[in-house]
C-alpha cells in the first residue's frame, strides 16, 4: 500500500498515488529545469548582494538563517513566480509560514494534535506556538487560491513555473470537476485509468504546492547550511573547490550543462548530504506480503530504513565521520553499493524534487566560493552538534565567517 504523506491535509494510496507522481514528475525534467536556471540565478545573485553585506560587517553568519532565505526565494520563484528577498521581507506569508512550519519546539505535541484534533483545545491553553500552524495554513492556502484564479483569468505561456505545469494537467471532459474545491479526497478505490482522464483538482494543486514549498525549503537550506559549514571547517577542501571552478567556470555564471558536470562540486555536495541526510529514515508501507533474506512482511506493515545509520555504517564507509568529497571521484565509485548513498531515497518512490533541489544548491554553492572564502571563527561549532529527530538539522545556529575574496 505505498503512499504519499500529504504533510497535516491527506494521505494518498495505490493508484490515486500512482497518478501523483505520474502528473508531476515531468516538471523537472531538463527542459523544465533550464528553463527554471534563469529564476534561480535571479536568486543567487540576490543572496550574493546579501553576503556581500554581511561580510563587510566582519561578523559571523547565521547560516541556517542565510540559507534558508535563498531557498526560500527559489522556491517562490521556481513554484509559483514570485519574486521574494526573504532576507528583506520576513514577514511574506510564504516565510512566516515555512519558518513556523520547522520551528515547531514541541514536536511530540505537534504530533498529537495532528493524530488527536480534540487535543488542540488542551494544549491551547499552554500557548503552543503550533497551535498558530493552522492560521497560517489557512493564509497560505488562499494565497495559492489567488495565485490559480488570476493563472486562470490571465493565461501567460511565459509561466514555467510548477504551479502553471500542475494547472496545465486540467483537462476539458474530466470525469471530476478539477475546480473542485473540497478536502474530501476518497478516490483510492478508482483505478489508474480513471485518474488519466482528468487533470489535478484545485485542491491536489494546493496539496502539492504545500508539500513543494515545505520540502523545498528546509531541506536545501539544511544541505547548504552544512556545506558552508564543512568548507569553512575544511580550508585544503574549499580550496581545491574554488579553483576547480575557477578552472572550468572563472568568475562567470555557469550553464545548466556545466553546473551538473563540475565533478569536485558534486563530489563535495554528496559527501555533505551522506554526513547529514535531509531525513534520518524512510518510511515505506508494504503493498502485498513478501519475504525477504527470511524475513516474512506482511501486507499493510511500515518498512523503516535508518537512511543516517546506514550512511555512517563502517561496513560500507571508511572513516565514516570524516568529510572525505574523494570517496564519490569516478575512479572510486565502483566501491559504493547503490543503496548505501540515499538522501533523496532510491528507486522508483525516491524525491521527485532531487534534480531541482541539487541545481539549486549547486548554483548557489558556485556563486559563493567563487566570491566569498568561508573561515572558521570562535563561534564556529568545533563538531557540529544534531538535534534528535526523524530530520537531520543542527541543534543550534550555524555560525560561519564569510571573507569577500580579492
């Protein structure tokens, strides 16, 4: 029974799943995505502008903050064309909602009010700032709502965004009304031939755009916040990075061909997503009993996969805690079993959203080396300390000098 968790609105089972991704999937794919190089360059031309700031103040940076205003800003920009300085504009009810979203100090209790609803009216009288969650749901649903009724009254082909691909998949003769509003989504029983008919509803769009922005967002802010983190502990490495792409690049802008063929970039962004994995673990549902290796699943039973347990495994990884790029050097390759490197999951569930997620995180991670040198400094956290949890996220701020280079 393989599903996608619609993140506190819906679940989604069998061939209603099989659709998903069916639909969405070729948004990222390369035409869209070189068509999306320009909105994102837009945005790591801005976060330059803002480090160049914060680097005249000779002070340390709040990474996790400074990067999650860029992926932010991509976001808005790639889903919906919006065009959004996070870093000037707090308040957008794009951050505001994102930021609450993973700020959640109580997850136990997030947990629960989203398992139990009658718990919110307890927990309310506590002032959980979680309880405030579904406001700002509400806000941002009838912000997507507006964005689709003026895509609707105003059709522009220059939109190449993933709200315009999800609004195209509306198809005249659908069998359900796509402007179907309601959260009543109980279609699992119909099968794979019925969903082929009709485009995405309004609210599958938003479901969709709610799980685009929150996934989006954090994840690459995390996976960037580490780089700069593990570069700035890793001078020989940053070093060998930038004139890599001094190299190949010099001081210009890359194009969508050579972002994905500088090889010591890549090196370094895989070894940081092995360290810290978006997610410690993957959760999967078994469709049909089977037996593996001797062990009886049965149908309906979660199958967990400790994704970070498995990337520090010294069974499979020498030196395990060490920030080593070399390990994924094409000559070294052949030593890594398929599975043992999973950050975006593998196989045919594995993140749809991984080709954008790594574009961007390339293009900004090139934009900075080639500008600024990142230097540890006294508030630089010596060994990164990670909260517990299902997500990998520092426990703390993530600090980091920043030196304009000459």
């Amino acid at each position: 029974m393989p599903k996608i968790v619609i993140y506190c609105i819906a679940e989604i089972y069998d061939e209603h799943w099989k659709f998903m991704p069916c639909v969405l999937s070729p948004t990222f794919r390369t035409s869209n995505l070189k068509q999306m190089m320009t909105l994102i360059e837009r945005c790591s031309d801005l976060m330059v502008i803002n480090m160049d700031i914060e680097a005249k103040k000779k002070k340390s940076v709040d990474m996790r903050h400074f990067m999650g205003c860029y992926t932010m800003d991509v976001i808005a920009n790639t889903g919906f064309s919006i065009d959004l300085d996070s870093q000037s504009n707090p308040d957008n009810v794009f951050v505001t909602y994102c930021r609450k979203a993973f700020k959640l100090t109580f997850p136990i209790i997030f947990l629960l009010t989203l398992l139990f609803p009658f718990t919110k009216s307890i927990f309310g009288k506590i002032d959980f700032q979680v309880l405030d969650f579904d406001k700002d749901k509400a806000k941002f649903r009838e912000v997507v709502k507006q964005v689709i009724e003026d895509r609707k009254n105003n059709p522009d082909p220059r939109y190449g965004d993933m709200l315009q691909a999800m609004l195209d998949t509306n198809k005249e003769g659908a069998e359900r009304d796509s402007d179907d509003d309601s959260d009543d989504d109980t279609e699992t029983t119909l099968d794979f031939k019925y969903y082929k008919k009709r485009g995405l509803t309004n609210y599958e769009i938003f479901c969709n755009s709610h799980i685009f922005l929150l996934a989006g967002y954090e994840t690459t802010s995390r996976a960037l916040t580490f780089t700069a983190y593990n570069l700035a502990t890793h001078p020989e490495i940053q070093e060998r990075l930038y004139q890599s792409i001094i190299k190949q690049l010099g001081h210009r802008k890359p194009t969508y061909a050579e972002v994905t063929k500088l090889q010591y970039l890549e090196n370094v962004f895989m070894e940081t997503l092995r360290l810290y994995p978006p997610a410690s673990r993957n959760t999967r549902v078994a469709a049909k009993s089977t037996t593996i290796n001797g062990y009886n699943i049965p149908a309906g039973m979660p199958v967990i996969i400790p994704v970070y347990a498995i990337q520090h495994d010294p069974e499979f990884w020498a030196e395990p805690e060490k920030f080593d790029p070399d390990r994924f050097l094409p000559e070294n390759k052949h030593e890594l079993h398929e599975y043992m490197w999973m950050p975006f999951g593998v196989g045919p569930r594995n993140c749809m959203g991984m080709r954008l997620a790594l574009l961007e995180a390339k293009i900004a991670i090139v934009a900075l080396v080639q500008n600024f040198r990142f230097v540890a400094t006294p508030e630089t956290i010596a060994q990164e300390q990670l909260q517990n949890g299902r997500s990998i996220k520092p426990e703390s701020r993530v600090f980091v000098g920043v030196e304009r280079r000459e």
